[in-house]
C-alpha cells in the first residue's frame, strides 16, 4: 500500500504542478499581453507626445510672429514717445497725397507744445496747433483722417480735435482757412 499512496501522492504532486504550472502559465500570458499593450501606450503616447510639442513649437512661434507684428502695429498708432518727426512727417504725407490745383490742402504753420500728462500719467498727448488752407472736401478728409486715427488698418497715430475754427471763403468753391488745435497721444511706459 505505500507504493499505491506513494503513486496516488506522486500523481497529486504531478497533477498539482501541472494545475500549478497552467495557472502561472495563463498569469504570464496575461502578463505578457498588458505588457505588449502597455508598450503600445507608451510608443503611442510618446508620438503623441512628439507631436504635441512640434505643435506647441508651431503654435509658439505663430503666436510669438502675431504678438510681434500687434505690438509694431500699437507703437505706430500710440507709440511710446511723442517722436515729433514722425508725426510732422504724418501730416507731411497727407498734404503731399491731397493737394492738387483744383482741391487744394496746405499745411501753412505746424506749432508743437510741451507735452502733458493725462490724469494719472496713465498716457501723454503733444498739444498740436495747425493753420489749413484747404478746399472742403479735403478739409472733410482731413477731419475724417483724423477721426479714424488710432486704428490698426489705417495705422495712423491716435490723435484727437481739440478745437476748429473755420473762415469760410469769400466765393463759392474758393479755399477754407482752418485752424485746429489737436492732441496726438503716447505712452511713455
């Protein structure tokens, strides 16, 4: 009898081991599964990765270019000094572009003041005094010109009318005499 429980023991061990054995089997299978499937994650998450920064770095840059060219376009338009020669050559440019024979716009006096601050000295504005001899319609574009001064398309420098006196001519069609105080502003940061 001890040689059959000796078998019967052996075949349990035997049987056990092969349970045993099938069971670590299936673990490391499994194991082995999720790891190929977290191996694939990692490959995946490290391309996403890859392309998420090569999008940041376009982004970056694109953002960067934006950033630049709004900041160009601010100083044109509330630059951070008064720069009275760009302004005079402001003025320049408009007479230059308006004024023919049969509508005449002419810059006869330009006087510049100290500038001042605003309140706080949140921003400045130069005090500007001008004498036009101008036909209406270009007195009309003028006044216009500088209404609209301050945006990004028309990129001219904010400027506001303070005071306009007008001497109407002595014939129809004849030129205006126009005297206009303007501010024209900055920030000195």
């Amino acid at each position: 009898m001890s040689n059959r429980n000796q078998f019967i023991a052996a075949l349990l061990i035997i049987l056990i081991t092969l349970i045993g054995s099938l069971w670590q089997a299936g673990i490391l299978q499994s194991n082995k599964i999720q790891a190929e499937s977290y191996k694939r994650q990692a490959s995946n998450l490290s391309v996403e990765k890859n392309l998420l920064i090569e999008e940041y770095q376009n982004i970056k840059t694109s953002v960067s270019n934006e950033r630049s060219s709004l900041s160009q376009e601010l100083n044109i338009v509330f630059p951070i000094d008064e720069d009275l020669t760009k302004l005079t050559r402001l003025f320049d440019d408009f007479a230059t572009k308006n004024n023919f024979n049969s509508n005449p716009f002419f810059i006869s006096n330009i006087n510049y003041k100290a500038a001042q601050s605003y309140g706080e000295e949140e921003y400045f504005y130069v005090p500007v005094s001008m004498q036009l001899n101008t036909s209406k319609k270009n007195l009309i574009k003028f006044l216009e010109y500088i209404e609209n001064s301050g945006s990004f398309e028309g990129q001219v420098r904010l400027m506001s009318i303070e005071d306009l006196t007008v001497s109407y001519p002595l014939e129809y069609g004849g030129t205006y005499d126009v005297n206009i105080e303007l501010n024209a502003y900055f920030n000195a940061i």
